[in-house]
C-alpha cells in the first residue's frame, strides 16, 4: 500500500487509532487526527506521536474532506458523521485491521463471533507455540495488529480476534484461514437488526479464496448457512454430530479433515469446563491440524491457561464458590455459564449497560437461578424478563453491596457468578476493571 506523503486521517484516537497513526508515520504517510474528546490522556497520546496535524473536541467537515484517505477505530459507526462526509467527497474510508493488513506479510489466521473469540485465538495462539510456529497474538484482543505489524517476519502467523465493527469497513482483507464461532443477539445498540449483524460477520470471508480455508460452527444453523458463498474450502467443527472437520463423539474429540477421523483426546482431558470451551477447543485444534500436519495437540491445550475474567474461580468461602465471568456481556454467554449447575444453586449478579438485549431467553435457565442481584442501568429491565419466574430478585447499588448481599444469601454447594448480560460502561472503564472489583469485594469478604 504506498500512502508515503499522502493526508491520512485517523478518526478516534483509542488504541487502535493510536497504532494506526504510529504505522502511518513509520511508512512516510502524512498522518492527521480527528478526535471527538479533549481530554489530558487524548494529549498524552497527541503529544506522543510527535508531529501531527489534528483536531481535538469535535470533528470537523472542512478537516475531513482534506484527506486521501480515512482510517476508523472500531468504536466509531458505520454511519458516523465524519465518514459520512469522507464517502459524500469520495475519501476512501477503511479500519484499522484493513490498514494493519496491507502491511502483513504473514499468514493470518482470524476468529471472530459473538462469545469465545478471544478465548479461542488464544488456544490457537498458544498451541502454534507449543508445536514451534511462532504466532503474534493481535487484534481486538487488545494489541492492534498496526501495532506489530511492520516488525512481524515473514515466516511467523498472525493470530487475529477480528469484531463485526473491525470488518465493517474492510475492502481487501484475506485471511488464510477464518473461523466464525458463533452469531448470538449483541450490540443491537448499533445494528438494526441480527440480519445486519450477521451480515458484518460473514465479512470475514469476504475476499477469501483457492487455497484459503473458513471454519463455522455446524450446530448453529444460521452459521452453517453462511458457507453458502464462501470460496474458500469450508470445514465445521460440532459437538452433535460427525463432520468434515472437528467434532465430539461419545465424549471424545476427532479431527477429519478428508483422511480419515483422527482420535485426538476425551474431552474431559483437555481439562476444559464447559461445553462452550470445547467448542472453542474444537476450533483451535481445526486450525493447528490445518498448521501443521502431525501437531501435539493434548499437550498443547492441556498447557492452556484460561483466560481472566471469563468463567473463573476466585475463590471458596464455607463451601460457596466465586467466579468472575466479566466477560459474558451477552445473554447467550450468561446462559452457557449457568448451564453446568444444578437447579437453585446460582446466586447470579447481572446487569449494566444495554446493548439493545432481549433478556427473555434467560427465562429456560431461571430454575438454576436462587437469587437474581441485579446491578447497573439494565436493572428493571432484567427484572421485567423475570417476573412470573421462581426467582428472588435483589438490587443493589454498587458491585460491592451485591457481593456482600450474595455471599450472605449462599449457602454451601452454591455458587456466586458475575456474569453481567452487559457491557460495564456504566459504573466502570471496562470489563476488566468490573472484573477486578468482584474479585476485589470477594476478598475483601473471605478476610473479614
């Protein structure tokens, strides 16, 4: 991509943003920023990049329209004014992955879905290493690929966690292999409907071809429905049924990818919980077979650390156990949570900022829940959709009031789970920070 010399302009200047206008400038572009915020670490970023022309507070028409070319972060929409008036004046307009992926001179292997994603390129990641290939972990997993992109030798694969709104505004972006884990309700604050969000998703094969490969969940009929299309070779990984490719077989794990199944391991000795993380697994080990012919796979993912914040065991306190499943701001992820517990044993704290959810399907699993403490901006909605249940509700104005509240509702064999349905945005940065807080009230509790 030659852009030395070229006006281009970063609209948002999050991470992402951020390692765009690094890479911009490593490669003689005339790199610009146009920033909705005006704040001392949007300063601190500014400042840190050196000689820049920019905007900061609002974004401007009359700025934009001097590009040759515009860059957005993720979090800036699709329809967002500022590339509104690019594409009126014939800017081309991409993302920060299309900028990273002019520039990678490696394969990549890129996973996107609804709930897991981050989970599986980790697996899959740390697996390639496992087995001698050295892999680059980047992408919405938080190290944008323009980060590391120009220093990522050739021999090397690009592990990439891919987001609808990254793929959103892509044009060539090809990866050697693409896997779509799932499709469930989520940020229907920004699509319009699961048909628009569907269709960002399948983007990820969009430019996919001969010698390319597309792996999708086979139990997910709107998922298996998306190869239709898709020119890369398609495999799907299932724990239903047998299939080209990965699958779950009288508790144990095959690999089939047209030689024959392949007996890899029992699923309980992954030492993986959740049917959900097998599913991830099956992925991951489709990918390394796809990598490299005769991989150690057993050991590779028995090594895996699961990931904070995502179904884990703070601690047990007189028999109940704690776990920060921060990371569920999906009902769907909440639901696959809940589903390995026996009836009324659940203590669950919900709730936070909407993303246009419908909570109602959290209904099939309310027998598992003893006590509903709901938190954040969601907390009457969530009741709403359990009204009529056999569920005690409790509300609670902090995080902290509701771990309290949870602990003394337990009783031994019950589990307390953070497992929102929700983005955090609403009493934290992120889900990480509301993650670090659970566990912070946990152990403020086990030491009292």
């Amino acid at each position: 991509m030659d852009i030395a010399n070229k006006r281009v302009t970063v609209i948002g200047l999050s991470e992402s943003g951020f390692s765009a206008a690094k890479l911009l400038k490593r490669v003689g572009a005339s790199a610009r920023i146009s920033e909705s915020r005006d704040d001392d670490a949007i300063r601190a970023k500014l400042e840190a990049l050196g000689e820049v022309e920019s905007e900061m507070g609002a974004h401007s028409k009359g700025f934009i329209e001097k590009s040759d070319l515009v860059v957005t972060s993720p979090g800036v929409a699709f329809d967002a004014e500022p590339l509104k008036w690019a594409r009126d004046a014939g800017i081309p307009v991409i993302s920060e992955l299309e900028l990273g992926y002019r520039f990678c001179r490696s394969p990549i292997v890129a996973v996107t879905g609804t709930n897991g994603k981050s989970t599986t390129v980790s697996m899959i990641h740390h697996m390639l290493g496992v087995n001698g290939m050295r892999s680059h972990l980047l992408g919405n997993i938080g190290r944008p690929i323009c980060e590391e992109v120009l220093d990522i030798s050739p021999g090397s694969v690009v592990s990439l966690e891919v987001s609808s709104f990254q793929l959103e505004t892509i044009e060539r972006f090809r990866p050697k292999i693409s896997v779509l884990l799932n499709v469930t309700q989520d940020h229907l604050d920004r699509y319009k409907n699961m048909k628009k969000y569907r269709e960002a998703k399948s983007r990820i094969f969009e430019n996919q071809g001969s010698g390319d490969y597309a792996i999708l969940d086979h139990d997910d009929p709107a998922v298996r429905r998306m190869a239709d299309g898709v020119k890369a070779e398609c495999f799907y990984f299932s724990v239903k049924e047998k299939v080209r490719g990965s699958y779950l077989s009288n508790q144990r794990i095959f690999i089939d990818t047209g030689s024959g199944p392949v007996d890899v391991c029992g699923g309980s000795e992954t030492g993986l919980r959740g049917i959900h993380n097998i599913q991830n697994a099956l992925a991951a080990f489709l990918v390394l077979k796809l990598n490299i012919r005769n991989a150690d796979m057993l050991d590779a993912i028995r090594s895996f650390k699961a990931l904070p914040h995502r179904f884990e065991l703070v601690y047990e306190i007189d028999g109940v156990k704690y776990i920060n499943d921060s990371k569920s701001t999906t009902v769907d992820s909440t639901m696959k949570a809940l589903r390995d517990f026996p009836e009324q044993s659940v203590i669950l704290i919900a709730g936070g900022r909407d993303k246009g959810s419908d909570y109602s399907p959290i209904i099939e699993l309310a027998k598992k829940i003893k006590y509903a403490v709901l938190i954040g901006e969601t907390r009457s909605k969530i009741r709403s959709a359990l009204n009529g249940q056999d569920v005690r509700i409790h509300e609670c104005g902090t995080l902290q009031e509701a771990v309290t509240f949870s602990g003394k509702a337990a009783q031994s064999g019950d589990a307390v789970i953070l497992s929102p349905m929700c983005s955090s945005f609403d009493m934290f940065k992120n889900y990480k920070e509301r993650g670090d807080e659970f566990k912070a009230s946990v152990f403020r509790r086990a030491l009292s």
